[in-house]
C-alpha cells in the first residue's frame, strides 16, 4: 500500500461527503486506502456516509476523542508507506497527491509535506506553512508585529512571512489540515501527541519530526480548505482548547526558560483568551437579546455546470427565494461571468460550479481569478451545495 489518507470527522458529512468524492477521482497513485474516523458525530454522518462509499474504511468512536487520539487510531489500522492527515472540509485536485508522493520519493530525508491551502474566496490560508512557536516568536504574534511586518524574518516568522507561496521550501510546522508524513518518520516521532485534544498536535508532530533529524516541507499545491467548518471557531470550548495548546507546548518545550521571559508569554497568551472569550459571549448575547441588529448580505449565486445540474438548481433557487443566474456550460474551462456591480448592488457573489462537469484541479486552478473579482467558490454534486457558510442538501 502507497497511500493511507486518515479523516477524522465530526458533524461534517455534506463537506466530508465532497472530500470523499475528490479522493476518489486522484489519478497517479498506484494504490491508496481511505480512512474516516468518526468522533461521535450527532448529525447522523455514519449511517449517511457508509452506503455512498463502500470502499472507504469507517471507524466509529462512541466518544469524542480529540483530534489527535482519533487520528491514532486511523493511523495504527492503515498499512500505507506514506500517511495523508486530511480535514474533512477540504478536496485535492486529481493529481495533486501523486505530485506531492513524488516529491517526497526524490527527497528521501523529507518526513512531512504541507500544501498551499486556499480558502474559499481563493486566498492562501496563512497556516499553509508556519515557524516553531519559541516563546519570543509567539511574543511577537501575539503583539500583531506579524501583521505590522508581514515579511520580515523574525516578527513574521510564526508565518514565515519571508519566504515565496510560489516556491518549495524547508519549513518548520506543517499544517495538520492536509499533512503527507512518511510513515517512517511518523513512527519515529511517536504519532500526534494525545495531550493536545484539538490544535497545537502539529505544531507538536512537526517539532518531533525536527528533532529526528527529518525534514518539512512547503509544497506549492493546492488544495481548497473550507477553514472552520470542522471545528466551531466561535464557541467558547474553542477559544479555551486553542489557547490551552499554546501553553502545553511552551510547558513541554520552554519550561526551564527564565521565568522573566516565560511569563509574560503566558501572560499575553492568557490576555489573548480572555479577550477572545469576551468576544465569544458579546456575539452570544448580542445574537440573543438582537442588541445590534446586522444587516444581513446579500448574497447571488452563479450557478455553472451542466444542463441537469442547471435545471436541478433552477427549481431550488426559486423554492428557496435566492437570488441566482445560471450558465449552462460543458467545456473543460469555466466561464467566470462578471457581474456587474451596479446591478447586483453590495450583493457577495458564490460561483457554484458543478464537479461533475469540471475537474477538482480545474476549479483549484481557479481560485485565484475568484480572489481577483472578489467572489467566493461553491460546489455542487449530487443535490448538496456548499459554499463557505452553508451546506444544503436540495432534494
């Protein structure tokens, strides 16, 4: 076995359900098994997922494990000479592994690999590729000074803001978003460390891996990362197992550090949460007593693909009062319409394409004309739509 992509899914179906999809249609890879573990999802992913894909391997937790221990689990019953750690809300193009499994054989000492992930209005997700949090690196994102210099050596470091997105490059954290680790190195490293229930695991895995004596890398591939929608980034157990990670690492790693420089780290990292958290609950009350009323946006949805999708699509635009144009096309390359602003207002355009009229690589490979216009990137296949915000089934 070449391959083992392990998914550790909760309540994510529709997003895992297009991850699956994606996999499926990866050419160049002479043999790959598909991993889901399940943390105790609650909106009846299991019993959704199983008899759409046969061929994939199902484990079921029957409590929430965390991040790392589920992914543990797949990883000890895969068999590949090489693990992918895939989210559920993010698709490869067709090649993209086999170009990623081909780096990694021409670089023997490369034991992790990381992607360009784009979000869905086609930026490059800043988390593609990251310093070592060493207390001072940490100090300097937690000031902002990443932001004020967002290319400088040190203050950008945590980002590795000096280096080129175009370009391979040796790094130090790769994402555990979408992580191709050589199952040698992997074992070597001792698997993610299950004293991180969620964030912070790869962070930990990559700095091991460093100590071994592998290398990571940063690989110029692209992949869509619907960021978030795995986790819930505005509750308040995120906010405390985010922060949390932060301070296991800087235990684990920077304990014997003055206390004069270990301590205010913590402190800004502690200042960071309660700041958050206080955010978090202002969002709550707000959103339930409807103190500060949003306007909501606008939203139009330019819906492209074949004629049965454009038809299906039709009837649940109108069932559902969205505002939509449709553009029946089947060549290889997608027509992008620009919609023109005076017409359509403040509204936020989503490109809806349909997967089984396009290739994954041909929409990755639109993104960044997306990012261009300013619109954001949505999917259909099968009655279910998803955009960044929103996963429907239409039937």
């Amino acid at each position: 076995m070449l391959l083992s992509v392990v998914i550790v899914n909760y309540n994510v179906k529709f997003y895992l359900t297009q991850c699956l999809w994606a996999l499926q249609q990866t050419c160049g890879v002479a043999s790959m098994e598909i991993i889901v573990v399940d943390n105790h999802s609650t909106d009846g992913s299991m019993a959704f997922l199983k008899p759409h894909f046969p061929n994939v391997h199902f484990i079921s937790c029957q409590h929430n494990l965390g991040f790392a221990k589920a992914n543990n689990i797949g990883i000890r019953q895969s068999q590949g000479e090489y693990v992918l750690l895939l989210n559920p809300d993010t698709f490869v193009g067709e090649h993209t592994l086999a170009d990623a499994l081909a780096f990694m054989q021409t670089h023997p000492q490369a034991g992790c690999a990381g992607f360009r992930m784009r979000k869905a209005d086609g930026s490059v997700a800043m988390e593609s590729r990251r310093g070592i949090p060493t207390p001072l690196t940490a100090g300097y994102k937690m000031m902002g000074l990443h932001r004020l210099f967002p290319h400088h050596r040190h203050f950008a470091h945590y980002y590795l803001g000096h280096l080129p997105w175009n370009e391979a490059a040796q790094i130090e954290v790769v994402s555990g978003a979408c992580m191709l680790l050589r199952r040698k190195a992997l074992l070597q490293a001792g698997l993610l460390d299950e004293d991180y229930f969620m964030y912070g695991e790869d962070i930990e895995l990559s700095y091991q891996l460093l100590k071994c004596g592998w290398q990571n890398w940063y690989l110029p591939l692209d992949i869509l990362h619907y960021k978030g929608k795995s986790t819930a980034h505005t509750s308040f157990r995120y906010v405390h197992v985010f922060y949390k990670a932060m301070l296991i690492f800087l235990r684990k790693h920077y304990a014997r550090i003055t206390w004069s420089i270990r301590l205010p780290i913590q402190l800004l990292i502690l200042v960071k949460a309660c700041i958050a958290m206080l955010q978090t609950a202002r969002h709550y009350i707000s959103k339930y007593f409807n103190l500060f009323p949003a306007k909501r946006e606008q939203k139009c949805y330019l819906f492209i693909g074949k004629k049965d999708m454009i038809a299906e699509c039709k009837t649940f635009a109108t069932a559902n009062a969205l505002h939509a144009q449709f553009i029946e096309q089947t060549v290889e390359v997608p027509y992008i319409k620009v919609i023109d602003s005076t017409n359509e207002g403040k509204r936020q355009v989503i490109v809806v394409y349909d997967t089984q009229c396009f290739t994954y690589d041909t929409i990755l490979q639109q993104m960044h004309r997306l990012q261009q216009l300013g619109y954001m990137l949505g999917t259909f296949r099968n009655h279910i739509l998803l955009t960044q915000d929103e996963a429907i089934c239409t039937l």
